[in-house]
C-alpha cells in the first residue's frame, strides 16, 4: 500500500509505468516459473516480427519450437540460478546479447526471470566475446527457418514435413518472387538428402542453346570450343543431393523429353556420348506458368507434366500472406544494415503502408524496397522516403498519407521533424536548439516520437 501510495505521489501507476518500458531500447521479456510469457515490451515486434498481443500467454517454448530465436537462455537460468548472458539470434536476422535474472520466491524457488535483450549491431565485440563464454551446444540457424506466420504457410510448412523424407518429385507453383525456391531449399535441408548438394538451375536465365550441356554435361571434343576435358553436367554434379528446376516451363521440348528421362530411369546421356549415366538426384520444379495450358498448346509434354506433378504445392502471394510482411521486412532490415554496416530504423507510419500495399512483386520487391530504404533514407525510414508508385497506391490508410484533421497534420510534422533532428544530433540539447523549443519539451518529444531509438 505504502509502495503504491509513492507511485501516486510522483504522478505514475502501473499501467504508465508499463507504457514507460514501451520506450526501452532493450526488449524487457518476462517469464513465470512455468515459462509463460507475463510481459514483453514493443521491442519484441521488432526481434520476432510479432505483437505483443501474440506472444503474451504463450508458453515459452511454443515459440522457441517454431525457430524464432535460438539458443534459449532460460534452461541455463533454471539450472544455475544465478544471471546469466548469452548470444542469441532471432529468425529475422537480428543478433542480441540476452541476460537472464532469475527473481526468486521466499523459499529460494526461482518466481520469475526478467530478460533484457540489446542488438549487436555496433556492439563492442570485446565485449561480447567474453560474455558469450556462457553459450552451450550448437543450434539450428533461426535464419535457416521459413517466415510463416501466416495460416497457409503454417499448412504448406507441415506438408513438407510429409514430403521431405521421400524421393518423389515436387512442383511448386506460384507467382514470381513469392519463394519458391525457399520452399526447394527448405524441402532439401529437411530431407534425408540435405548433407548432399542442392544445386538452383534457373531453366530461364541460361541460353537454350548452353542449358543442355549445362544439365547434362559433354565429352571431350564434342563440338567446338568444347572443353578439353569435356563437362559434368549439373544432374551429374547433384548426384546424392536435390537439383532445384526453376521456372521448368522455359525448357524446350527437346530438353523436357531428357529432363523426363533422368526421372523414370535416373539416366541420362551427355553431349558427344554414347553411353548413359546413372543420376540419383531428386527433382523438385517450380513455375509461375500455367502448365495444364502449356500442355493443351502442345508446348509442354503431358507425360512430364505428370511426373513432375506428383507432389504439388502452391505459394500465396505476399498480399495473401500480410502476417508475413513485418517478419520480412525486419529480417531484410537486419540483413542490409549488416551488409552495409549501418543501424537504420523503420517508423511505425511506415510499417503501415508496407501493410496494406498490394505487392505485385512479391516478396522480391520487398527485399528489394528494403534494400533501397536502407541505402536512401536517413537514420529512420518515413513514408516519405518510399517510392511515390507504393504511396500513391495505399488509399487504404489515408491518415498516414493525408491526415484529415489538424491535429492529426500538426502531429505528424511533429513527429517528422522530431526524428530528423534526432537522427542528426543525438541529444535532447541539440534537437532543443536546432527546433527552437526546451530542453523538457525536446525530451519529451523525443520519448514520444522517437522509441525506435530510445536510448534513455
């Protein structure tokens, strides 16, 4: 009572000291003695790519199991019961220093864990090497996971789970830049094959003229400018492992009847040869054509379409798949700033239009877009630094693009001109006597506007 009455006294309650941990540039995460998750703050969107709201409640491992992060700090906190540090990385990319504190309860039984995370990103490697020392056994690489927050994904991922230990022949289906190969290369890794070669052809980025001998490789001498040596053919070269046959509606009919050979008999014949050899390699295909059309116009054999056929998946379209777009985003984030060794943030506005944009491109032209953001933009990517033919086309959130009040104007020039100045000098003093204003009203300002950056 004494505890809540001080709380009164300077101004705060529980619930505004929990918006308070919002503006953390940490994630706060903590857990009970059961391993649910009773508090996270905003920063968890920003390591996993989910709200709040989906990870409260949840047991902690639930989503550990689901690759989201890895290794787990708490089994070291419940076994030493004492602080512990680790290096963890999230499956969008980002790499965190975690320290686990257990809170123990009056018989000595740990009650709670608090765990802070910071991202390494700028963070003294010295450091950190040190801390790491605490890090057990090797885990499975999160970033090796497939983003699939969303239902169907969820669905296709367990088909794999059935398909990935057999040999048959997958077709996966879908438009352009929607992760086919993702799928090929999640199916190989999953498989009894995955300590064997994957090989990615794209049936549509080489001359029809060089992907024959490409596929099937050519003896010595067997036309000009030929290898001395001759050529292994990529079939050859996938011998033990999967080869990855992306947009297989390129191949000319000549090649689809070889293609089709090397799945009834595991054999092929290389250029200038006359004797055949044996390929135990699993096929999977992918397209974004209509082949059953292809077949009808005669431009595809049936007799392939069927024995490529034999497991079928379907990729949704980005739009289908909005779950997905800030998982995404983060990790394309995460993975450019490390490319190019910067630490750019992304606004919530932003993160908005991203969401009810209708990606005709797919996840290609997201990957791509946060790319560009990362190298164009300033310290923190606004709707004002994305492309006008994306913010011309999102009607859908006009408060974001055209605030249809005063207030809602006034904030929003606010807010922008908050974060430039921020982004440029650091400091509260600074942002004060570049906008004219207190040093308490920077500060406060900044704490609303700024919590990306949030170094208070």
């Amino acid at each position: 009572m004494q505890e809540s009455i001080r709380l009164e006294n300077v101004g705060l309650t529980f619930d505004s000291i929990l918006e308070i941990l919002d503006y953390s540039s940490d994630e706060i995460y903590v857990v009970n003695r059961d391993t649910r998750i009773v508090y996270v703050n905003k920063n968890c969107e920003k390591h996993y790519g989910l709200k709040k709201d989906e990870v409260l409640g949840k047991l902690n491992h639930e989503l550990y199991d689901q690759g989201y992060w890895a290794p787990s700090i708490l089994p070291l906190v419940f076994e030493k019961k004492e602080t512990v540090s680790l290096k963890q990385q999230t499956y969008i990319g980002a790499e965190l220093l975690s320290i686990g504190v257990p809170i123990f309860d009056e018989s000595g039984e740990i009650d709670y864990i608090v765990v802070t995370s910071t991202e390494l990103q700028g963070f003294n490697r010295m450091f950190t090497a040190e801390v790491f020392e605490n890090e057990g056994t090797q885990h499975q690489n999160p970033l090796d996971s497939v983003i699939a927050n969303n239902e169907k994904v969820r669905k296709i991922l367990k088909f794999c789970e059935k398909v990935a230990p057999t040999d048959s022949t997958v077709l996966i289906r879908g438009e352009s830049g929607t992760g086919k190969g993702v799928i090929a290369r999640h199916l190989h890794d999953t498989s009894k094959r995955k300590d064997g070669p994957f090989l990615n052809v794209n049936c549509a980025a080489i001359p029809e003229e060089l992907l024959e001998s490409e596929l099937f490789g050519y003896t010595a001498g067997s036309f000009t400018g030929a290898n001395k040596g001759g050529k292994t053919g990529l079939f050859e070269a996938a011998d033990g492992g999967t080869i990855f046959l992306d947009e297989i509606g390129e191949l000319a009919l000549p090649l689809q009847a070889k293609v089709l050979q090397v799945i009834q008999d595991k054999q092929f014949i290389p250029i200038g040869s006359s004797t055949s050899k044996t390929a135990d390699v699993r096929i999977i295909a992918a397209t974004n054509q209509d082949l059953e059309k292809m077949v009808q116009n005669k431009t595809f054999r049936e007799d392939l379409y069927y024995r490529l056929n034999v497991i079928d998946i379907h990729m949704p379209t980005l739009a289908e798949r909005k779950e997905d777009i800030i998982p995404l985003t983060y990790r394309f984030l995460n993975a450019f700033n490390n490319k190019y060794n910067v630490n750019k943030v992304i606004s919530e506005n932003c993160l908005q239009v991203l969401l009810h944009y209708s990606w005709p491109g797919n996840i290609r032209q997201l990957e791509n877009l946060i790319e560009r953001l990362v190298i164009t933009s300033d310290s923190i990517i606004e709707v004002s630094d994305l492309p006008q033919v994306i913010t011309d086309s999102v009607k859908e959130v006009p408060e974001l693009m055209h605030p249809n009040s005063l207030d809602n104007a006034v904030n929003e020039v606010t807010r922008t001109l908050i974060r430039r100045s921020y982004a440029k000098h650091g400091t509260t003093r600074g942002v004060a006597k570049d906008l004219d204003i207190s040093q308490s009203k920077a500060s406060r300002l900044i704490r609303e506007f700024c919590q990306e950056e949030q170094q208070f």
